[in-house]
C-alpha cells in the first residue's frame, strides 16, 4: 500500500507563486497515475492536474492551465505541483492521488484515484 504526504503549502498573495511536493512511499509502480486536486471550503474536490508515472504525458483542468506545472521524480517517488499567478480562486486544500486505473476517462474523476494524501492548506491573498 502505498502512502502519500504532502508539503510546501502555505500563504501567498495573488500573483504569487508556490510550489506543493507529495512524497510516496511503498510500492510506486502498482499505480498508472498521480494527480492533484483540491476543495474549498463549501466545494466539491475538484481536478487541477495528473501525469502519467511512467512516460510523463501531463493533464491540466482549464482553470490552471499556462499557470501550473504537475512533475515527478520516479528516483525519489516525489511528486510536484508549481503554482503561478496565483488567484484568491486558487485557495484550497491541495490532495496527492495516486491511481491505478489507466482509462482517461478517470484522468479528472476522484474515482479514479486509490490512494489520497492528507492534503495541504494553500492559501492566496488579495
């Protein structure tokens, strides 16, 4: 069983920049995909991003696309999401998903994903 923790969120004004690091442990390469999603107060859990763990190929929800930058580090099992320009929109509690299902059709859904993270509060100001 894999597990997942995530670190680097924190307070930033809008414009800002951030980066969010999800560190895994266990057994890796059982899962297809890592992803990103985040819930504001009030909201469902929404997609941000996801990549593939092996070929790198990268998806990105419309609303941070040209903005955000998902990666990986297979050697260090670490998985990265660099934020810029960011929005008061943007706040939210970033999650760390890993999943095993390779369909693309579970690239953006939570149902997709086995495996979440404890999640980490990213906060942007105006």
């Amino acid at each position: 069983q894999v597990q997942l923790v995530e670190s680097g969120g924190g307070l930033v004004q809008a414009g800002g920049s951030l980066s969010v690091s999800c560190s895994a442990s266990g057994r890796t390469s059982s899962y297809y995909r890592m992803g990103w999603f985040r819930q504001a107060p009030g909201k469902e859990r929404e997609f941000v991003a996801a990549i593939r763990w092996i070929g790198g190929s990268t998806y990105y929800a419309d609303s941070v696309k040209g903005r955000f930058t998902i990666s990986r580090d297979n050697a260090k099992k670490t998985l990265y999401l660099q934020m810029n320009n960011l929005k008061p929109e943007d706040t939210a509690v970033y999650y760390c998903a890993a999943g095993q299902a390779s369909g693309i059709v579970f690239v953006t859904a939570p149902r997709g994903y086995d495996t979440w993270g404890q999640g980490t509060q990213v906060t942007v100001s105006s």
